[in-house]
C-alpha cells in the first residue's frame, strides 16, 4: 500500500493511453486500470496531509512541461513492467527534485526506485506479468507513436483506497 505523487494527462494523451490499454486487454494481458495514466514523480507509504499542503505551495511556482513518451521500454525485474519511457530533460528532472525537496523528511518509506538519480520517468502499461506476458506485450502494442502529454493535474493517488487527492 503506497501513495504516490503523480502527472495527470490531458484528455489526448489519457485516451491514447487507453488505446494502447484496450489493445492489451484484446489480447488477453492484464492492463493497467488502477489508476488513470500518469507519471510517477513519488511514492511513499504515506503522505501526510500537511507535506500535501506543503507541496500544493511549491507546485503554484513550478511549471511542469509537457511529457514526451518517445519509446516503448521494460523494466525486467520482479515486477516486469511495460512502459512508455519519457523523454528526460533538465526542465523535468528540475521539477522532480523540486518536489522531493518537499518530500524530504517528511513521508514515511519513501520508496527508492522515485527518489533523484534513481528515477525513470515512465507512464505503466502492464505490470507484475510473466516474462512471456511482458514480451507478448511488447508484440502487441508495438511499435507506439511517440506521444506528447500536457499535463491536466498534479495529485496524490492511494493504492489502497484509490483516492485521487488533486494537488492543482
């Protein structure tokens, strides 16, 4: 159970993701449907209610650029996840450790594979599959177009209650 700062895309960008998700449900492989895509910036076990205060303060001054997912990519762990990589640049990695700045200190368990210098920014397609599920995904969505995502919204997402708490 984790809670998890994220990019919410517009309204483009949500559907073509979903695209993708509907073409990998077709082909019988357990999409992600958890949560509407986004990015990840932070996770943690819990995110208190003054650090989200915190972090809608610093959010008014920064401006988060649009997200260019320009490949389709895999994390080959115990995990096994499909994913769209996102192009990573200054402007990006300035608002990440921005908003681990905030974070710093002040959630429980922060989660490693989001802090600065670990972190591949990343929108999920298929998650917690067999190896030959995360190839046949693979097969299936490939090749993708590259895809430009404006963000709708920063918010904090429960994997436990599957609360959206909106942060813009």
């Amino acid at each position: 159970m984790a809670q998890g700062v994220v990019v919410l895309f517009d309204d483009a960008a949500d559907r073509a993701v979903r695209a993708l998700w509907a073409r990998l449900d077709a082909a019988g492989l357990p999409s992600r449907r958890d949560f509407p895509p986004h990015l990840t910036f932070a996770m943690a076990s819990v995110i208190p209610p003054r650090t989200r205060d915190a972090l809608r303060a610093s959010l008014r001054v920064l401006h988060i650029p649009s997200l260019w997912f320009g490949s389709l990519s895999t994390f080959a762990n115990t995990e096994n996840v499909l994913m769209l990589a996102a192009v990573t640049d200054p402007e990006l990695l300035a608002v990440h450790s921005a908003i681990h700045d905030v974070l710093a200190g002040a959630v429980k368990n922060p989660s490693a594979y989001y802090l600065p210098g670990s972190w591949v920014p990343h929108c999920t397609l298929l998650q917690q599959v067999s190896t030959e599920e995360l190839v046949r995904g693979f097969g299936t969505v490939f090749p993708v177009e590259p895809l430009r995502a404006r963000v709708s919204g920063v918010a904090v997402l429960d994997s436990a209650t599957g609360e959206v708490d909106l942060l813009t």
